[in-house]
C-alpha cells in the first residue's frame, strides 16, 4: 500500500512540477498578449478555463526553473503548444486548474485530468465504459481509495488523462472505447491497455481526491520509448 497522497505534485516524479489554482478566478492580466490574441472571443466560463490553465503552465515552467514562455495551440487539433524541450498537460474545472510540466530530454508525455468527486451522469458512464469498468464501477462503491467516493467519475477521468498523455506521441484520436482501465485501490494507481494501433500498448497511472476534485496523473518516462 502506497503512501497517502498529500498534494497533487505527489502524483509525479520531480521530473515534473505541477502547479495547482483554485477558485473561480478571472484576471485578464493572467494572460499574455500571445494567448489573447489566440483566444479571440469566447464565452466567459470558456476564457476563465485559458487563462487559470496558462497561468498555472508558466508557473510550473518556473517551478522546473526556466524561464516562462507562452503556451499557443498546435493547429487545429487545439492542444497546447509546449515550448520547445518541454512536455506538459493542462486541466481544469469550474473552480479548480492545474498543469503539469517536464523536460522532454526525461519524460516522454504527461496528462493530467481533474474532476469533481460527483456522480457522472449513467448515460455518459455507459458511453465512456467497457462493461468490465462498469462492473468496477458498481461493485467498488464509495471504496475507490484514495478518499474518491465517486468510482465512474474517477474512470472517466482516468481516461481523459490517458488520451492526453497519448495524443502527443500517436497524433491520432483515443477513444473512450480505445483504452481499458484497471485500478488499484490500495496504491492508488491504474493501468490503462490500448486497443489500437499506436506507440505504446499500456500507460500507467496514479489517482487522488484532494479537497472534492479527483485527480488523475499520466507520466511516462522517456527510457519506456
């Protein structure tokens, strides 16, 4: 049994640094002009998303102790853009954001993924799940471990942290139906296998709710390629 998950940097090695924001925050000066200008018009709940999710990935750069640079978006995928020697991953709820950010020359990819620990609604649980998860899901209850109480949430997220840690090195779509999740408990750790054709055929993770948002982690270290 792993030891208790005290904050969300815990979920990463110190290859990566993660830097959290909470709180329904909107400052525009959060934002570079670079990123503004990318953002265009959108709805407010939509630019508060940006900006808290920016503002967390420069932070995390200076926590790796270089200097902060924009992060733009590759194309028309709309994934971020990570400076050059850089791989990250940015989340982010109503009221919770964080990214995740490591050296390329020591880690291969990373996702981070958070949600509220609240119940998914069934019709997207059935959607996302195989039904081996959806027997997890029923059997496991409020006992997910790692103080989750919602186990089809946690699923979900898991598998959103798995595609963000994957799209950077396939360059292709992961779908909910591509990955089949396994958790354990006690370490507080999952195992996702890919059902498709691609660089890698298994991506592990570690999970946590800290303070009602459950947390999923993706981190692959550049020896696995």
């Amino acid at each position: 049994m792993t030891a208790a998950v005290g904050s969300v940097q815990d979920l990463f090695t110190d290859a990566v640094q993660v830097v959290q924001r909470r709180g329904d925050v909107h400052d525009e000066s959060l934002l570079w002009p670079e990123e503004d200008a990318l953002l265009g018009e959108v709805a407010p709940g939509r630019r508060r998303d940006f900006v808290n999710g920016r503002w967390c990935a420069r932070h995390a750069m200076v926590a790796l102790g270089v200097a902060p640079e924009p992060v733009l978006r590759s194309g028309e995928d709309r994934a971020p853009a990570w400076p050059r020697g850089l791989v990250g991953s940015i989340t982010h709820t109503d009221t919770y954001a964080a990214a995740a950010v490591g050296f390329a020359e020591l880690v291969l990819a990373v996702g981070i993924d958070a949600e509220p620990d609240a119940a998914l609604p069934d019709r997207v649980l059935r959607r996302v799940a195989f039904d081996a998860e959806l027997s997890w899901v029923e059997q496991c209850g409020p006992r997910a471990g790692q103080d989750v109480t919602n186990a089809d949430r946690l699923l979900f997220s898991a598998k959103e942290a798995i595609y963000k840690a994957w799209y950077p090195l396939a360059g292709s779509w992961l779908g909910f139906e591509d990955a089949r999740v396994t958790f354990d408990p006690d370490g507080g750790t999952f195992e996702a296998q890919i059902l498709v054709e691609g660089p890698l055929g298994r991506l592990p993770g570690r999970y946590a709710a800290l303070d009602g948002v459950i947390v999923t982690a993706v981190e692959l270290p550049r020896r696995q390629r």
